[in-house]
C-alpha cells in the first residue's frame, strides 16, 4: 500500500491558501462535523484542551476519512509525546514555544528517525498501515509537516534563524502567548500586539517560509489572508459554540 499523502504540506509549501479551525472538545462527532464542513486543516489541540492520546486516535481516524489535514498539537516541544501520536497516524505537527532555531532543530528531530533524528522505530502501526506501507521509512519524512508556533517577542524576531532548520515547514504566529510576552495579555488587538504580529509575517515573507496564525475575529481573519498568511484558523469549536449560544439567548432573554 501506498504511505498517505499530505496535501496541506504539500499546499502552503506552494503558498496556497488553507482555511482551519481549532478542535478544543475532545469529541469525534465535532471532528466529524468539521471535516464534513470541508475545512482545509483542523488542530486537534493537546495543549490546552483536555484531549488524551485515544481521544486524539479517535479524531485522526475520522478526518483522516475526508479531504482536511488533521494537525496534532502537542503539549509541548518534546519528543515521547510527538512520537506516540505520529505511530498513530499523524503527519502534521505543531509544536508550541518555539523560540530559537535550536529549539526548532529539537522538534524537527523528533519527527525524524535515526540519522536524521531520534523518533523511535515501530514496525508495524497506524503510521504504515499497520506494516502494509513496505517504504514508509524511506517516504516518511516528505509527508510529515513540521510547524513551530512563535510565540513571545524573542521567537518573532528569531524567526528568520528558525526558518533556516531544515525541516521546519511552516511557522505559526500565536497572539494570545504574543500578547503575554510583552506583558498585555488578552489584548489582542492592542496596537503593539498587531505590530509585532505584522513583523512576524514580514519576517517569514523576508524567509520565504509559509505563515499560519489564529484568530475568533472574522475582520481580522480577513485581514491575514489579505495581509499574506498562507493557513489561517477563523476559529474554533469552543467559541462558535459559546459565541452563538450566548448570541441565541440574547434574543429571547
């Protein structure tokens, strides 16, 4: 059998735009229903949502089945946990906190078997089809995508370092740990926030390395995909839910 192709990588590579959202539910009928949707990528977040490693089989298995990417983000930038979930099937990574390139040398290390890096070996598992894709090992590395999250002021202006690792994919901009870093936390749309996020981008432009970031804002989602950001999440499960309900209730209440 043939290893599964990865059409986002292979999409912001060539700096075609892609449309996500966030999954936060640890549900597979929500993944379901946004891969139904048709959104080009879905995270399914392991950092700040309460998804443990079944759950996140459960989700791959089910978007896997239709035409979106599913991007695992982990909950941190270390190898056992990125291992795990890329012997089950995924082949699109986001790493958080991501500050230098030595750091983005770590994480791209830890999606790559030996020479080239540490993953460790499993013969036979969802990764390969459960040992039917006889050259996984020698096709793996083209269909993992790689993307570091810059997230503080330091990792925004380190971003043309970090986009010299071979390996690393794509960079994505996170404004709410952005914002926390030059101590405005929450304040998204503080000028300042913005500025710094701009700079994020120009810098990857200046890179020539694919741009991803996340916004609840529909303007400001409109703006970064006119602004130049390749992979843009207009939202997530948890705020179209609370949003919308809360929205609802307004009307009767």
């Amino acid at each position: 059998m043939e290893i599964r192709k990865n059409i986002f990588k292979q999409k912001i590579l060539k700096f075609e735009k892609q449309i996500g959202i966030w999954s936060c539910l640890s549900n597979n009928t929500v993944a379901e229903i946004l891969s139904v949707v048709g959104f080009d990528w879905i995270v399914i977040d392991m950092e700040h949502s309460p998804n443990d490693i079944q759950e996140v089989l459960v989700q791959l298995q089910i978007i896997q089945g239709f035409s979106s990417e599913p991007i695992v983000r982990v909950p941190w930038n270390e190898p056992v946990m990125v291992k795990r979930v890329l012997d089950m099937g995924a082949q699109s990574i986001l790493f958080p906190y991501v500050e230098d390139e030595k750091e983005a040398l770590a994480a791209v290390e830890s999606t790559r078997y030996p020479p080239k890096g540490i993953r460790g070996v499993m013969s036979a598992a969802r990764m390969n089809k459960y040992g039917t894709v006889s050259d996984y090992y020698k096709k793996a590395d083209d269909q993992i995508c790689v993307i570091v999250q810059c997230e503080s002021k330091k990792a925004i202006q380190n971003i043309p370092k970090i986009a010299t690792v071979e390996g690393v994919d794509g960079i994505f901009i996170g404004p709410s740990d952005l914002s926390a870093s030059i101590g405005k936390i929450g304040q998204f749309e503080d000028e300042e926030v913005q500025s710094l996020i701009s700079l994020g981008l120009e810098n990857c432009k200046k890179s020539n390395i694919p741009a991803g970031i996340l916004t609840a804002k529909k303007d400001f989602a409109k703006k970064y995909v006119a602004d130049g950001f390749t992979y843009v999440a207009v939202n997530s499960d948890t705020n179209l839910i609370a949003r919308s309900a809360e929205n609802l209730l307004k009307e009767f209440k």
